[in-house]
C-alpha cells in the first residue's frame, strides 16, 4: 500500500530506509530487516491420499485448528543470511527476547546491529525493559541503531519480501505442531543460506523522487 495523499513522514522514512540500503556492507554493523508472520497450525483430521499418475495429493476439506504461532524473520540482505523464530505468540516479552537471541547468538561481536522494521507498537527498545533487568535491557538497547519503515511502506522492508518466499517454499501445506513448524522454517533458511540467497534491492531514492514524486509535498506553492 502506498498513501493516497502527499506525505512528508511518509517519505522522509521512506528516504531514511533507502539511505540505510545503500550502505556498503560492514560485518560490524550488520544492516538486518525484521518482520513477523502470524501462521495458523493446522491439522489433518483424515490422512491424505497418496499422489498418484495423473493425480495430485489429496486432503480432505475438514481440518482441526491448532492454534496461531508467530514468525519472526531476521533477513540480512546483503550477506544472504536469515533465521526464523517461532513464538506462540506476538507481545512485546516475544520480540525482547527474539531480539537478544539475535544479537547474542548471531551478532555477538557487532558494534551496532542496524535494524529495519515495521512500527509495531511491540517494536521499540521499551520491550527490553518489560522482559529484562534494567542493565541487560540498557546493554541491547545500546546495541541497536532502528530505521522504522513508514505506515503504508512495509513493501520497503526487505524481510516482508523473505517471508513471502517462505509462506510460497515451504509454509504451503497444513502443519499442526509448532516443533513441526520450527523444523521447517530451520530446514528452509539453512537451504537459502547455502544458496546465498542474498536480495538484489534496485529501488533507490533517485528512483523515488520520480515515481512517487506526487507523495512529496510541494514547498513551491
């Protein structure tokens, strides 16, 4: 979605992530996009038939749900890396603790993680401080430097675009458990990070002040 109207919060953000893509990359300060996927476990009630010549699998209308899992996307676009956590839900404890399994496990010697996400109301460092002791939510709080996306611009975070690719590769069938879910979403970022599926992101600011130009308020009346 793009806005209807002039916008200059719009695309001053927009501007800002697009400034942060251009960055060259500097394993000590990793450019890493966020997004989250709620995904519904699902549960065959009947076991499907086999495929057969000619003939697709087939599954049965009637299913059991199983309840909602969340899917956090990590994706580093210009090192072709990405890890997917799986929570049971999607408060602002979830994120805190997704964040410093990030920034312990995967970045521990960066000096800054940039980080590119959504405005979610659980995404800002106040959530370190509702799940960590006031120093340790500090130190990660520190260790972060956060360009938000505008509202109507979540096409501009490049984890939306992983996560899209994953829901096509691997999350197209029912899936009842959420083990079976972080087995899957495991197997299927090990499998791109092997491939180096980095992203090849072509649209600058230049490109933005053409296309979207009728977003830019107009200063000269």
């Amino acid at each position: 979605m793009i806005p209807p109207e002039q916008s200059a919060n719009f695309v001053a953000k927009m501007e800002d992530v697009l400034s942060v893509y251009k960055r060259p990359y500097d394993p000590e300060r990793p450019v890493v996009c966020m997004d989250e996927m709620p995904r519904q476990l699902i549960r065959e009630v009947r076991t499907p038939l086999p495929m057969e010549a000619g003939k697709p699998k087939r599954h049965d209308y009637h299913y059991k749900r199983e309840g909602v899992v969340n899917l956090f996307m990590f994706f580093e676009p210009l090192a072709g890396w990405r890890t997917v956590m799986t929570r049971e839900r999607r408060t602002k404890v979830d994120w805190a603790r997704c964040m410093k399994r990030l920034l312990d496990r995967h970045y521990p010697n960066a000096k800054k993680v940039i980080l590119v996400m959504d405005n979610l109301n659980t995404h800002g460092l106040s959530s370190f401080y509702e799940a960590f002791a006031p120093e340790e939510a500090c130190q990660l709080a520190q260790r972060l430097e956060i360009h938000y996306t505008p509202e109507h611009g979540s096409w501009l975070n490049m984890a939306e675009i992983e996560n899209s690719a994953m829901a096509r590769q691997c999350l197209s069938r029912r899936i009842p458990e959420k083990q079976i879910m972080e087995e899957e979403t495991s197997a299927w970022s090990k499998q791109r990070n092997e491939e180096g599926a980095a992203a090849n992101w072509r649209f600058q600011t230049e490109d933005a002040r053409i296309k979207l130009r009728r977003l830019y308020p107009n200063i000269y009346g």
